[in-house]
C-alpha cells in the first residue's frame, strides 16, 4: 500500500485520510458525477429536438449518448498516464474542468452536432474522476480491503444512472432542459470542491515520466503483468454480454413480455439489486477472502445463467415475464459481485502503474465490450434465447479466463 503524501492541504475541512468514511463518499461522488451525465439527459430528449428544430422523433439525439461514451472511453488511458505523471488530485481537477466545460458548451450549442462536440468533451472530462479514483483505491488499500471499497464506489456508480432520469423529469417539470445541463455543471463543481480535502495518495518520487518511451512501458507493464491479461479478458466478457443487457432490456420488455411501459420500474428493480450485490460483497469480501468469495460466486454465476438459458430454451424464449425475472436478477447480481473483485484482483499487482492500469482495465472492458454487446444485440430474434447464450458463453470465458490468471499469480491472498 502507498503511503499517502502529507502535503498542506487549502481546503474548506479537515483532510479526508484513506480508511475514513469521508473518503470513501467523496471517491463515490466523484464516480457518481460522472456516471450522472450519461442518462440525466435522456428525459430531454423531446425539449431537445424542439429547440433545435429536428422532427419529434427524430433519432439523431441518440447521438448526445453515443460521442458522451466515445469521449470517456478514448478519455481513460490519457487520463491514466497523466495520472501516474503528474497525481492523482490534479487528474480529478482537470477531468471535472473539462466536464463542466463540456455540460456548459452543450446547453449553449446551437446545433445538433455542435452539441455531439461539446458531449465527447464532456464524456473526455468524465474519464478523469474515474481514472483518479480507481488509482486511489489501488494506492490506499490492498487485496480484499481494495475489493471492498471498489464494490462501494461502483454501488454507487450502477446506481446512480438508474435515479437520474427521474431527477431529470423533476427538474424539467419546474425548468427548461437546459436547467439539467446546469445541475450536471453544479454537481461537478461541488465535487471538484471536495476534492481538496483529499490527500493526494502518489507520492512525488513514485510520478513517472510522460514521454513516449515511458508511457509504452508503462502500458507493456500492465498488460504483461501475469495476471492481468485474464482478469483482463474476464471483465471484457462480463461486460459485453452487460452492455448487450443494457441496450436491449427495454425492447425485450416491450417486444418478448409486451410490458414496455413498466420499463422504469423493472429497470429500476435490477438495479438496485445489483446495487446491493456490490454492498454485499463489501461487507463480506474481506472475512471470506477475494479469491475464494471469486470462486463462490463464479459457481453461482453458472448455475444461475445455466437456468436462465434453460429457461429460455425450454419456453422457445418466451418465458413467463416473473421467472425470467426472478433468473435474470440472480445473473446480474452475481456478475455484479464478480466485477469489483476482478478489477480488485487485476489493479494488486499494478500499485505503481495504478493509472494506467486503471484506464487500460476500463478502456478495454469498455470498447471491446460494446463491440460484444453490439453483436449480442444484434441476433435478437424476438425471444430472449440470444441474450440468454449471451449470458452462458459470457460465464464461460470468464471463469475460465479467471482461471487461467489465478493459475499464474501466487496463491497468496
């Protein structure tokens, strides 16, 4: 573990050390800021495409999503180098800077794709906060103590999205979509004020060079490290068939259990038990130890996509909507269990690349996952079966990846 930097801090409070619980809330809000400016601005839509004269339902706004996630997905490993170059605090800074320039920019754009411009900004900016916090986790805390303070902070992260757009509509009820970009900016700035009652975890001698040469290592020493590459591989598969479930949740409600217009409530439903899977394993990661809660749950994992598919093939993918239900919550609540722990057990041995290992992880996992997902989404057929073999050969690969990077790390815990 990283000794923090005690460094004289200009800050409206005492300094929030690691192993307190006001650094913990603060790296969490930091991680709910940005995932708040990805769904916030879905409920304007329609306000949207009004003021800037696009027909009622016109798709192009799908867009303002699109450059949002291009922006933080080509934002990460940039923002992981600057991280272990310069620390993690000015990291966080400019990522926030950069995210409310961005939310400010698209309230004001006077065009659709001016708009897109101002979203990848905005999701640029979003990769900082996230970079920084994984990178502080990983300097603060080691092995099961590091997996439970990431199940907190990513509880929040999958949470957050889920009670967005219900705080957009509020807000729109009383105010224009506009009023949603400026809460976005405000929140952004209420962190980035927090943020100086951080320590910052990176010691000076540990900052490494930014040249070329040294940024190219420091990507060769993470994904070489042995290990990494199959924890790697595993979030990737966790992910894709994730996103594939993200995308083509509301049409499979709508199009396979005709319920499309509870769509809120079940998406809100899911959610939060994958919030409180990640708590869980908060709670109980360090007593039962990361590799062998990992084994647990990838046992269960199994089990539980097993039936979903068996399920879905028995009922020639159209399940009645309540068990579907009951097994799809059981899958995600144990993936949501895996994730922490796997970016916990691929982040130990990367303390002194923790940047650029955080960014590689999420950079990785993220793009190549979307492709997955994207195919995923593609073969759907009007049943749940191809997201159902989505989720089977998803577990697979990822047990088995998991495996395969167990097998060549020590058996230490």
């Amino acid at each position: 573990m990283t000794e923090v930097v005690a460094r004289p801090n200009r800050s409206f409070g005492a300094p929030l050390l690691p192993g307190s619980r006001g650094f913990i809330i603060v790296l969490s809000m930091c991680m709910a800021v940005t995932a708040f400016g990805i769904d916030t601005i879905l409920p304007a839509f329609p306000d949207i495409r009004l003021t800037l004269g696009l027909e009622p339902g016109a798709k192009s706004v799908t867009g303002l999503i699109t450059f949002f996630f291009m922006g933080s997905s080509l934002g990460l490993l940039p923002a992981g180098l600057l991280a272990d170059r310069f620390g993690r605090r000015p990291i966080m800074w400019g990522g926030l800077a950069l995210y409310i320039l961005g939310a400010v920019g698209s309230l004001m754009a006077p065009t659709l794709g001016t708009m897109f411009v101002a979203r990848f900004i905005w999701g640029l900016g979003s990769a900082g906060p996230r970079v920084a916090v994984m990178a502080m986790v990983r300097d603060s805390y080691e092995g099961a103590q590091m997996a439970r303070q990431m199940s907190m902070i990513m509880a929040v992260f999958i949470i957050v999205p889920t009670f967005a757009p219900a705080l957009s509509v509020g807000i729109l009820a009383i105010g224009p979509w506009q009023a949603v970009f400026w809460t976005c900016a405000a929140g952004a700035a209420l962190v980035a004020a927090l943020v100086t009652r951080l320590p910052e975890t990176l010691p000076t001698a540990a900052h490494r060079p930014l040249s070329a040469g040294a940024s190219w290592q420091s990507c060769r020493t993470v994904l070489t490290t042995p290990g990494t590459p199959g924890y790697l591989l595993s979030l990737t598969a966790l992910f894709g068939v994730f996103m594939s479930y993200l995308a083509s949740s509301e049409i499979v409600l709508d199009q396979v259990f005709e319920l499309g217009e509870w769509f809120p409530v079940f998406f809100g439903g899911v959610a939060v038990a994958m919030g409180s899977a990640m708590y869980l394993n908060s709670r109980i990661v360090e007593r039962v130890g990361l590799r062998r809660i990992v084994s647990l749950v990838f046992l269960a994992n199994t089990a539980a996509v097993a039936a979903l598919l068996t399920l879905a093939l028995v009922t020639s993918g159209k399940p009645g909507f309540v068990p579907y239900f009951v097994l799809l919550t059981a899958v995600l609540f144990t993936q949501q269990m895996l994730i922490p722990n796997l970016n916990a057990l691929a982040m130990r041995p990367l303390a002194h690349v923790a940047g650029t290992g955080a960014a590689i992880l999420g950079m990785v996992a993220g793009v190549v996952g979307a492709l997955i997902g994207g195919f995923i989404d593609r073969q759907f057929d009007g049943t749940v079966t191809p997201l159902a073999i989505g989720f089977m050969m998803s577990s697979l690969v990822a047990s088995n990846a998991w495996r395969w990077a167990a097998s060549q790390e020590s058996p230490a815990d």
